[in-house]
C-alpha cells in the first residue's frame, strides 16, 4: 500500500506544476481580428521579403527580422491586419498588430504565450502601443528597451515584453517600406 501511494504522488506532482510550465491560446486569428477590427472583412495578403526588404526592415527598425514570410490582411476600413510571432523568454509569443489607414497602431492583441509571462495580455500594458507610428515609436530594439520609451517594462516579464516591444517596432517598420509605399 505504501508502494502505491508514493507510485500516485508523482504524476499529480508534475500534473500540478504543468500549467506553469504549458503555454496557452487566448484567441483565434478570428477573434483577433474581430477586437482589433470589429465587424470588417479580410482579404489576406500574404508577402515574401526579399533579402533586400530584410535589410531595409531591419536598417530601419534594428530589429532582426527572422522570417521572411509576412502574414497580413487588408482590412475593408482601409486598415491592415498583421500576424506575428516573437520569441518570449521561454517560447514563442503569438501576436496580432491592426494598423490604422493613416499606418498608425490601432490595437494589438497576444494570441498565444505561455501562462506564466502573460501579463503581456492586460490591456493597460497593450494600450501603449495605440497611436504608435514608425519613424515616431521608440520601444524597443537589439533586446532592450530604446531610453525614453514610451512602454512600460513588466517586472517578470521583461524579456516577453521588451520582443513585443521590438515585434511592433518591425511589423511598423514593415507597413511604412513594404505595404504603404503599393497604396499610393
């Protein structure tokens, strides 16, 4: 019987530490997009950068640009719907940036990171970015935060906060070089 018992305490142990350690999906690409552009349609506009786009991205940003694959959406108000993706501390953090007509930022929501570095999520943390415009947003850049940022570092979430910081820096970056200049 005392075999047993130790046998049981194992597995509920790791059961029970799992959720600190397991990541988590807040919202589907839908939904998403639903908070970020209520009501809208998406036509999906999907790029490849070329090494050239890479490097004026990056030269603009000094944000490393790690894949040249661009998942964005044209949004029927005029605006536009990125997916991207950075690395926290520990994963990768799914995000979504919705850029205003006039490129600045309209919203942006996590998808997906793990639970344990999610206060990325709360809304007052993700409201900094509103209005942010590339050329104008300091955030974040070669993995800290640029002196004079306009967001705010979370304590225990630095290294999540300051890639979204550094993700938004480049997703603006990419609208200004790659998707504004086919608008006009």
């Amino acid at each position: 019987m005392s075999m047993r018992w130790q046998f049981m305490l194992v597995p509920a142990a790791i059961v029970t530490s799992a959720p600190a350690m397991a990541g988590a999906h807040y919202l589907t690409l839908k939904q998403a997009q639903e908070l970020i552009f209520p009501g809208e349609t998406f036509k999906s506009d999907f790029r490849s950068l070329s090494d050239e786009q890479m490097k004026q991205i990056f030269d603009a940003s000094e944000v490393t640009v790690w894949n040249r694959k661009v998942r964005v959406w044209e949004v029927s108000n005029g605006g536009w719907f990125f997916l991207d993706q950075v690395h926290g501390k520990d994963d990768w953090v799914a995000y979504a940036v919705g850029i205003n007509p006039d490129g600045s930022v309209k919203s942006i929501e996590i998808l997906e990171c793990w639970e344990r570095y999610n206060q990325i999520r709360h809304p007052a943390w993700r409201a900094q970015f509103v209005g942010a415009k590339h050329g104008e947003f300091k955030g974040a850049s070669r993995g800290r935060f640029i002196e004079d940022t306009e967001i705010q570092n979370i304590t225990g979430t630095t290294l999540s906060a300051i890639h979204v910081a550094e993700g938004v820096r480049r997703v603006l970056a990419t609208f200004a070089l790659i998707i504004a200049p086919e608008q006009l």
